[in-house]
C-alpha cells in the first residue's frame, strides 16, 4: 500500500472542496446534519476511491501514481459538490421528532379512520359521477 | 493465535466497536425513522427500555455502526486490509443516503474496524475473525432477549449521555 498516494488523493479532496466553498465540518450536532462538507464525506469518499482504483490495478508504483491520486481528489470534490446531492438526495422527511412520533393517522394528509365522511365529501362524491357524466355528454356533442 | 481465542477477542472488540459509536451517535436518542419508532416502542412493551429499542430499531433500518463494522470486515477479508475496509466505508455511506440516514454512524465504524483490523493483526487476530466475531456480537444485541439487551443499552446511553427524552 502506497501511502503517499492516499495522502495526495485526500488532501487534494480536502483542499479543493474547501476552494469550492464546502465548509470543514458540517453543523452541530453532526450526527444529524445533512451538510456535505470536506472532511465527511468528500475526505472519506477521496480514501474509498483511491483503494478502489489501487485495487483495480491502476497504481504502478511510479510518478504517474501521484498525478493519479491528485486526480481522484480532484474529481471527488467536485464529485461531492456537484454531483453527490443529485444521485442521492436529501430524503423529505420530517425533522421534529414530535412529527415522527405522531401516529400514522395524524400525519398530513391521512384522515382519522374513525372519522365519518363529512357532508361535503358526500356532496363532492355525489356529484363526481355528474360532472363526469355531463362532460361524456358534451364530448357526445 | 488460536482461531476460538481469536474470534473471542474479535467478538468482544467489535461489540465495543459497534455499541459505543452507535450510542455516541446519539442512536438511542431518538427514532430515525418510524420503523424504528415502531420497533422500540414494541421493545418498550415487552418490558424493556425504551432508548435501548430505539437504538436496536436505527439498527435494523439503516447502516449503522454494526453494519459498517461487518461490512469492513468482510471487505478486508475479501480485498485486503485496509483498502477493503476503506471500500465499504464508502459503500455503507451511500447505503446510508438511501436509508435517509445522515451516516455518520456507519462511515464511522467502517473506518474505526479498519483500523483496528490493521493494528490487531500484529497479535494475530485476521479479518474472518472479526466477521465471525462481529456475527455475534449483533446476536448478542439483537438474536438473545430483547429487554435484557436493550436495558444494556439503555444504560450505556445514560452513561455516555444520549438517553432519549421522549415518552
């Protein structure tokens, strides 16, 4: 294992991504921040990258290696800026913990299951059928 | 090294691995989805703690630590240390992602194990040692008794401070 290779590819990773404006570390608390930032993951996907194409067999323990490395570093950080938020995105999902508590049928856009349809819906789902079959007999015409 | 001593050592080293990142991750503070709500509230029920089922839930709906330290460990065995345990933990984040996890927990535990892979095996301890040993540690969390386990780890989660505020 070539270290210097792993060196070149992170700190190129790392000082890129901070001249494309991601910040060091993400916002506490960082275990629950979404933030992409230099050190995690573009420093991390800079490390998995190289042992990846050394394992393929690119890496020949010559001067090409280092331009190698300082290529990955280079493509991971735009990688991380650019490209990483489009493949996998942030999830919508809600924050507060009191939302995720919620039961089932409280959230947004689930009514009650004991609820009874209110007279409106009846209307509503009355007068579906009307308007479907007035607009079939306007197409008729 | 004996291959029995060994995957004990392994065992005990990766549950530490696991269950201590995971809990400084703050898993037992809160549900990170609502399958893990589900599944520690159902812990709860069964007479055990609720963090510690909170806890037990992150883990089955997303890659934690528990994860990224099986994972590495079956990349170093099967690609080489370190690089293979260095391949998983970019894997286990982008698994992560999918999971809507912010995945800290499973990156984390990759690279911790890689390392530890790397420095153990001067005394002799190898990377199967460490799948193996890390198969039991998670049944030992997961595969035994559920309120037992999960009180442990609600203790620990106390102790470290991450002991959830929910009811």
């Amino acid at each position: 294992m070539n270290y210097i290779v792993y060196i070149i590819a992170t700190g190129s990773a790392l000082i890129l991504s901070l001249l494309l404006k991601q910040p060091l570390l993400p916002e506490e608390p960082k275990r629950q921040s979404w933030t992409l930032s230099a050190i995690f993951p573009t420093a991390v996907l800079a490390l998995g990258f190289t042992a990846m194409i050394a394992k393929l067999g690119y890496l020949t323990s010559s001067y090409t290696d280092y331009i190698i490395a300082l290529a990955i570093g280079v493509i991971t950080a735009f990688f991380s800026k650019f490209i990483l938020e489009k493949i996998l995105p942030r999830p919508a999902m809600p924050d507060e913990v009191s939302e995720i508590n919620q039961p089932i049928e409280k959230l947004p856009g689930n009514p009650k299951p004991s609820e009874k349809p209110s007279e409106s819906d009846k209307v509503s789902e009355v007068s579906k059928p009307d308007m479907s079959s007035k607009s079939q007999e306007e197409s008729h015409e | 090294m004996n291959e029995l001593i060994g995957i004990l050592i392994a065992a005990v080293i990766s549950w530490l691995n696991f269950v201590l990142i995971d809990t400084w991750m703050g898993l037992p503070e809160r549900p990170g989805v609502k399958g893990a709500d589900v599944i520690g509230r159902d812990i709860k029920k069964r007479g055990g703690d609720l963090a510690g089922g909170f806890f037990q839930g992150n883990i089955v709906c997303s890659p934690d630590a528990s994860a990224g330290t099986l994972l590495a460990s079956v990349g170093c065995f099967a690609i080489g240390t370190p690089e293979g345990g260095l391949i998983a933990a970019v894997l286990v984040y982008f698994g992560n992602r999918l999971c809507a996890d912010p995945g800290y927990a499973g990156t984390s535990g990759a690279l911790t194990i890689t390392v530890i892979i790397a420095g153990a095996s001067f005394i002799g301890l190898t990377p199967a040692m460490f799948i193996v040993g890390m198969l039991i540690a998670i049944f030992t969390i997961q595969g035994l008794y559920h309120p037992v386990s999960s009180k442990l780890l609600g203790k620990i989660a106390q102790k470290m401070g991450r002991y959830t505020e929910i009811q």
